[in-house]
C-alpha cells in the first residue's frame, strides 16, 4: 500500500481575506457578542409561583396529598425560568374562606433549597369545615423585607370535599 504525501498549497500568493481586508479597513474585533450584549433584552426578576395545578384538591380530615409550591423568577441571560434563592427565608401560608375571612396561618417549609421546592403539611384541625379556599404564600427575608405571592389578581384555590 503506498501512502499519497501530503502537499501545502502554495502560499505565494494572498488569500481573498487579505484582499478584503485591504480595501475595507477590516477591524478585527467579535462584533457578534458586543452587539448582542447592546441588544440584551432585560427580563423582569419579580419572583412566581409556579404550582402543578391551579386547583388543589383535598379531602375533609386528610393529611396528605402536601402542598408543594415552586419559587421562580425568570434569568438574566435568556430570560429562562430558574429557582429563587430561598436562603434566610421564613415562609407562611395564609388560607382564607370564601368570604376572605383568615382561616390558618402557618409556616411553610422549605423541601428543596436548589430548586425552590416549598411545602406544607397539613395537620388534623387546619380546615374544618368542606367548600372552596383561597391561599396566599409570604416570603420573609433575614431583614424583615417581605412579599406574598400570588397577587391580588390570581388567588390559588384549594377545594375541601367529603
């Protein structure tokens, strides 16, 4: 078996890079990146709930199915959804009746620190009585700067049956 060798291309003569170069004043420069970062769209960091369902369902006496809830913001590059930084945080769950009278007020806790992942467990005399709830979850910060999600717009609805 015989081997072809391997010839260079001549380089006496210019490539049409150089020749382009040239005639334009090509500055080399990474002209992408800095006109995407000019570019970068700025996404809102409030923080969401992020819940498996709207409507959570649970029988009158019951302990489980837990409550589990997911802290969320949107990221700074591409605006992606990522877990809120839960550290130094207290957490309560408010639930009112339908007529928005405070039933319970209890502390939540945090089940998954990387990926925000809260829960409460529910114990035998929280909800006493069957019909539809609405809850609101507060974040407490080490510096006593709070919060409570969701907004005055989308309440989270627990229903409560035989």
């Amino acid at each position: 078996m015989s081997e072809t060798p391997v010839t260079n291309p001549p380089t006496s003569q210019p490539s049409n890079f150089d020749e382009f170069k040239s005639q334009v004043d090509f500055e080399i420069k990474n002209w992408i990146d800095t006109k995407t970062w000019t570019k970068k769209r700025v996404y809102d960091q409030n923080p969401y709930l992020s819940f498996a369902d709207q409507k959570f369902n649970i029988k009158l006496g019951q302990l489980k199915p837990y409550f589990y809830a997911y802290l969320r913001q949107k990221g700074e590059l591409f605006g992606d959804d990522v877990a809120f930084d839960l550290s130094g945080y207290t957490i309560y769950m408010y639930l009112y009746d339908s007529n928005h009278n405070l039933v319970m007020k209890d502390l939540m806790e945090i089940t998954n620190e990387t990926c925000a992942e809260i829960c409460y467990k529910w114990k035998e005399l929280d909800i006493q009585k069957c019909g539809f709830y609405t809850c609101e979850i507060e974040f407490i910060d080490s510096d006593n700067n709070s919060f409570k999600l969701p907004d005055d717009k989308v309440k989270f609805e627990i229903i409560v049956s035989k």
